[in-house]
C-alpha cells in the first residue's frame, strides 16, 4: 500500500473487509454510494479512506478521533440491508384494534374515538396481514427501526393487561391487580 501505517489510526476493524455482493460502488465528495436490485442509498463519510480492491472494501481513518468501528458498522448494515431487506414485525393487540391500507394511507384504529391515520413512507415496504399485524421492511435498519417506533408510540402496550401495539416477539411483564 502506498500510504504508511503512522498516516492513519488503526484498531481491530481497519483490519477486516467488507464484501460487496452484486453492489455497485462509488466514492466521491466524502459521499459512499451503493446501488443494488433492492435500492439506493447514500452514506456521508468525513475523514476516512476507502480502498476498494475486486468488489472489498477496507476502511481506514485519516483523524485522530478513531470511529472505523462505527462507520464500518454503519457500511456493513447498509450492505447487508441491500442484499438482505431488515423487517421488522408489529401486532396491534386488544379487542378491536384494526388497521388498513388505503392508497397512500394507513389507518389506525386503536380504540380511540377516531383513527390515527399516517402516510406510508415512500422508501419502505409495508405488509398488512390479518387486521393486526404489521410487517415494514426496507433496506435502511435505522429507517424501519425509526418507523416500528413511531407505529408503537401511537398506542403503548398497557402495563396491566397488555393492550396496545407491539413488536411481534416483545416480551411484556404484566402488574399484577390490585386486591382488597
């Protein structure tokens, strides 16, 4: 390699590669770029240096403030969300609740007296099967994290009997009642 070792901070994850699978790759202007069959994305980098050599990538940090071990997490997550779709699973759970897809909009009904109602994001897949449940997918983990939070935030599940939207494996510790 034609820079010195001293020129760049070093730690355990400037030594491992990423592998891109069926990726198209571009570095210009501090901007990573990755296309794929499933999408595009675009990653801001500041300070680090990509060397890409037969489809693997190799990050090296040019500052003293060492961070290859995030944006290396950050490059490997948008990679593999690329190949792979992140999805995550939401079901409305108490008598009555509901939700509907219509056109541009999702409908919440959620025992309130009227629905809660939310624009589908352009750049993630939503799935409704039953009445109940929910399934977002997308390339972007911090996306369809971001959109799961917001879809459970309209109605918490209940601490007593456990009424409300949940993610399809959480665990809830239910209170016990108060007794005379």
């Amino acid at each position: 390699m034609f820079f010195k070792n001293r020129y760049f901070k070093i730690s355990r994850f400037s030594n491992k590669t990423i592998y891109l699978f069926n990726l198209f790759f571009n570095f210009n202007n501090f901007f990573l770029e990755f296309l794929s069959h499933s999408g595009y994305l675009k990653i801001f980098l500041n300070g680090f240096f990509i060397y890409n050599l037969n489809n693997f990538l190799k990050i090296f940090s040019i500052n003293i403030k060492n961070n290859n071990g995030f944006f290396y997490s950050i490059i490997y997550n948008t990679i593999k969300g690329l190949i792979f779709n992140y999805e995550k699973r939401i079901i409305l759970f108490g008598l009555g609740f509901k939700l509907f897809l219509k056109s541009k909009y999702i409908y919440f009904y959620l025992s309130y007296s009227h629905p809660i109602i939310c624009k589908k994001p352009q750049d993630l897949n939503i799935e409704i099967l039953n009445a109940n449940e929910l399934i977002v997918s997308g390339p972007n983990k911090q996306r369809v994290g971001e959109q799961c939070l917001k879809f459970r935030n309209y109605k918490k599940p209940d601490p007593y009997k456990g009424k409300g939207v949940r993610y399809f494996n959480e665990k809830i510790f239910l209170k016990p009642i108060k007794k005379k």
